[in-house]
C-alpha cells in the first residue's frame, strides 16, 4: 500500500500543477483536435469518403501519433527535465518517497492525460459520425502499450539528452517529427512508397498507428494486427526498463552533485 499511495500523490502532484499551467492543457486540447479535424476533412476530399469514415480513420491515428506522443513523451522529458532543474529531485531525496513510486506517479498521470485526450478525440469524431469499431478492451490495451513507450522513451530522453528546458522542444522535434509522418500520424500509410513503407517497418509509431487503426476502424481482432502488436509490446517493455534504468543512473549522479 506504502508504493499505491506514493504513486497517487505524485501523479496527483503532476496533474495538479498542469491544471494550474492552464496554457499546457489547452494547447494539448487544441493540437490533437486541430490534427484530427484537418485530418477527416482531407480524406473526406482527397478519397472521397463520407466524414464518418473519414474520422474513423483519422482519429485513431490522431490520438496514437500525434496527440499521446506530445503529451507522454514531450510531457515526461519536461517533467523530469524541470524536476532536475528546479532542484526537486534533491528535495525527493531526503523524504521517504521511493524511486519506483516516483517512476510509477509519472506514468500514472500520463497515462490520465493520454485517457482524457482519447475521450476528446472520439468525441469530436463521433460528432461527424464517426464509431470505434473495434474490441474497446483491445483498443485501450494499444493505447497503454502506447503510452508506456512514450513515458519510457521519454524518461531516456530526458534523464540522458536533455538538460535544461530549452532543450525539450528541439530534442522532441529532431527525434520525433521524422517518426511521426515516416508513421502515418499525418498521412496515411497506403499512400508511402515502397522504401518508406520498408523503413517504417523499424519504426514504433507505425505499428502503434497500423494496430489502433485497423481495430478502431477496421474492427480487427488480435490477430489480424498480430506483428504490430508484439513489436509494440516488446518495444513497451524495452523502453520502461530502459527508462527505469536511466532513471535510476540520473539518481546517482544527482546524489554526487
């Protein structure tokens, strides 16, 4: 129990000073609804698809490439950024918090961040009649898996690469916009040639994207979406133990300084 309620408070701790950073929160509303509306409405001209299923597939493709990666990635290099440099580490030293609740808050509120954003995409796509098609236990499976990525990547990047803050926002775009368009966040995969589909093969985002859209839209079960689904969990599990081992390195050094 001494871990749950660790855990809780600080996620609670990291939800709470984002609502009081109001900005952050809109500007985490605004970008993902901006990129599915521009989205559907793309499709709906370019393919000549109704609007419903138009949105039905740009949602999923939204949420899982675009919207959780700049708000569970970007969002856990900022923290673990900010804590270094506003000294609070130091401070979580000489209380009895333990690393692994710390390491757990942090995904925990990423992972609320990521739920809330999912449910504001879907509204708006079920606003121009768009439906999640598919297996919801499944889907949110996917979007978990998604966010443990994130949070894990993010906790290598900003325990190893990032500094200060100054350097969360070109660390984020040099590593990540390359991977969200090779992905299909921004355009759909069916239109990639050979090569970049042959590339995008080595990338997660594609497989995180490919999985969500085909049981979104598609109403694929496991597995249909077999190959996407074990690259991604096998990259999940990857990138936490490597966050949680760079975490614990950033521990260290922090002792020292």
């Amino acid at each position: 129990m001494k871990y749950w309620h660790e855990t809780i408070a600080v996620s609670k701790r990291i939800l709470i000073e984002l609502l009081r950073r109001r900005r952050s929160l809109i500007f985490w509303s605004i970008f993902p609804v901006s990129v599915l509306t521009l989205s559907g409405f793309i499709l709906a001209e370019r393919a000549e698809l109704p609007l419903a299923d138009a949105f039905s597939y740009a949602a999923p493709s939204t949420l899982v490439g675009a919207a959780l990666f700049f708000s569970c990635l970007g969002g856990t290099v900022s923290t673990v950024v900010a804590e270094r440099e506003q000294q609070t580490l130091k401070r979580l030293f000489i209380s009895p918090l333990s690393g692994v609740s710390y390491f757990l808050g942090i995904f925990l509120a990423h992972s609320c961040i990521g739920i809330g954003q999912a449910l504001l995409i879907y509204a708006i796509a079920a606003f121009w009649g768009a439906s999640f098609k598919g297996s919801i236990l499944l889907g949110l499976t996917i979007i978990f898996l998604s966010i443990a990525a994130y949070v894990g990547l993010g906790f290598l990047l900003g325990t190893q690469l990032a500094r200060r803050i100054e350097d969360v926002n070109s660390l984020v775009a040099a590593f990540g916009v390359p991977l969200l368009i090779l992905g299909g966040a921004f355009l759909p995969t069916t239109l990639f040639p050979k090569t970049l589909l042959n590339l995008a093969r080595f990338n997660p985002i594609y497989h995180m994207n490919e999985a969500f859209v085909a049981v979104s839209s598609q109403n694929a079960a496991v597995d249909k979406i077999l190959s996407h689904f074990n690259f991604l969990l096998v990259f999940a599990v990857v990138m936490v133990v490597g966050g949680w081992f760079s975490y614990q390195r950033m521990l260290i050094v922090e002792r020292r300084l």
